[in-house]
C-alpha cells in the first residue's frame, strides 16, 4: 500500500537538501577555515555536499563552512524566503510573522546578511568621473538600552557620510568621521581610491570643492549630473525611514545594503544569493553582530 505524506514533511526536508547542494556545490574551498592551512584532501560526503579533511590541524570542514548559513537550525528555503522579504523591504515584524520566526531570530537574520553584504560593498579604486557628495547625520542610539541617558548626557554628534560614484557600477558610501570635517581621514578613506587621471564633480560642498579643485589642476569638463550622489541626502533619508531608524553603530551595514539597491544592475534575491551572499566566508556568530559603542567611537574618531 503506497502511503502518502499528506502533510509533505518529507518533501519540504528531500527540497531543502537539493537546495543545500545546488548551493554548495560550485562554492570553492582554498583554505582549510580553521587554520588557514591549504594542505587538505577530500573526505567523502554529508547530504551530498563534499567533505574534507585538513592535514595540518585534522579537522574537518565542507564546502558550506563558515558560509552565510553555517550551524542554522532553519531550513534553506525559510532563509530564502527572508531574503526575498529583505529585498523588498519589510519589517522586520512582517518577517517574522510571515515565516514563523520570531523577531529576534528576524533581526540576527538580517543583520547576518548586512554583514555578508558588507564584506565587498567599497570599491578597490575610483575611475573615470568621480562624482562626490556628503550627508551629515545625527547619532542615533536606537536599541541602546541607555539610549536616553546617552542621549541626554552628551549632545549627539554629527556623522559625516561620503558618497562617491566612478565610471563602474559600484558605488562608495561610508561614514568616514564625526563632529567635523577631517581632511586627513577624507584623504585617506576616500581620496586614496581616486586614480590620478580621473576627474572629481563635487556636489555642493566647500571642502570637496577644494579637493576637486586641486586634483582637478583647473581643467573643466563637462559632465552630466549623476543624481545618484546630487540626492543622497533624499534618497537616503527616505530609505533609512522604511527601517524606523538606524542605530549607528549599524549604520555601515545598512549603507552596503543601500549602494546595492541602488546600483544600474537589477538586483532580485536570487542574484543577491549566488552572486553576494554565497561568496567567501560570510559566516559570523550572533555575539558579534552586536557592535560595542567602544569600537564604533575608534571607528570614527
């Protein structure tokens, strides 16, 4: 008597571990991720992903170590799914509801991807014309347990972001310094990235105008306005808006995710998977997504 799976129990598990393998199976191992050593054999197979073995340190590891998912007790197509929601922006309530998470597991979730994302968001160098612009931003204490009395004790600073766009499509947006304009971080975050023959449009600020000029020699092209960096400001604010606020100790993870929403290549959550996601060690573990006020203070100052 054939007996039916009415429920599809052992569908959905036989679906997640195809899932699983199509996943894994052209993601490329050069280091054993334990102790970095590249002297390793293969050590057969678990759920039809390929194992292996270090020489070195005799641990084992997979091709899924260290990934996005790594040591996640939900199935990959749940994940799959919270990705698609994160492209399309919802809440993180809306998240949880939707696929039976709870809002905690939403926002380590989320944060889990931000930092994947982050990993290769900067661009290695600027070419062609650099367009260059500024948004300054208040602090903000949001999920800070103290964040009325930090808020209360000290006058929040002003955080400057850069925004820059070269000839390629990528784009450079960071937080590079508070309270005021530091020349000497902007040289070395930002006016490093620059090729020397390329040519720098500012937008409407003194002190970028002064480095244009100078890298600029007084030669003047004309150049068509890329309204990508002329709004920042608008089209940040309005984005930041749809996430109630930002803290900005996360503030650099969710500029990563902004830069790719706003990219000339049309991004859906399966391109944002295989082609951002999936590449290198992107695993981190939840103690760490929670960056200390310390460490963001030395990140700016």
């Amino acid at each position: 008597m054939l007996q039916h799976d009415v429920e599809l129990k052992k569908f959905d598990l036989h679906i997640n571990d195809v899932l699983k393998r199509d996943f894994y199976k052209d993601r490329v191992v050069d280091v054993c991720p334990i102790c970095e050593s590249n002297w390793y054999i293969k050590y057969g197979f678990y759920n039809g992903i390929q194992r292996y073995k270090c020489k070195v340190c005799q641990k084992t590891f997979s091709r899924s170590t260290n990934s996005l998912w790594s040591y996640s007790k939900k199935n990959t197509r749940i994940w799959m799914e919270f990705t698609e929601l994160m492209t399309e922006n919802r809440t993180l309530k809306f998240c949880a509801e939707k696929l039976n998470i709870s809002i905690g597991t939403a926002f380590y979730w989320r944060h889990k991807i931000l930092q994947a994302l982050s990993i290769d968001s900067t661009p290695d160098s600027l070419s062609g014309v650099v367009h260059i612009g500024k948004v300054i931003i208040k602090e903000n204490f949001k999920g800070c347990r103290d964040a009325e009395i930090l808020a209360s004790a000290t006058p929040r600073e002003k955080i400057w972001i850069i925004g820059a766009k070269g000839q390629e499509d990528s784009m450079f947006i960071k937080p590079i310094f508070k309270h005021c304009w530091n020349r000497r971080a902007f040289s070395e975050k930002v006016y490093s990235k620059i090729e020397e023959k390329s040519y720098i449009a500012p937008y409407g600020d003194r002190y970028i105008n002064s480095v244009a000029k100078r890298h600029n020699r007084k030669n003047s092209i004309k150049v068509e306005v890329e309204y990508r960096i002329k709004y920042l400001w608008p089209n940040l604010k309005k984005w930041l808006s749809l996430f109630h606020g930002v803290a900005s100790k996360y503030l650099q993870r969710y500029l990563s995710f902004f830069i790719i929403m706003n990219l000339d290549k049309v991004v859906d959550y399966m391109d944002l998977i295989y082609d951002r996601l999936f590449k290198g060690n992107r695993f981190i573990k939840t103690d760490d997504i929670r960056i200390r006020s310390s460490l963001f203070q030395r990140n700016y100052n």
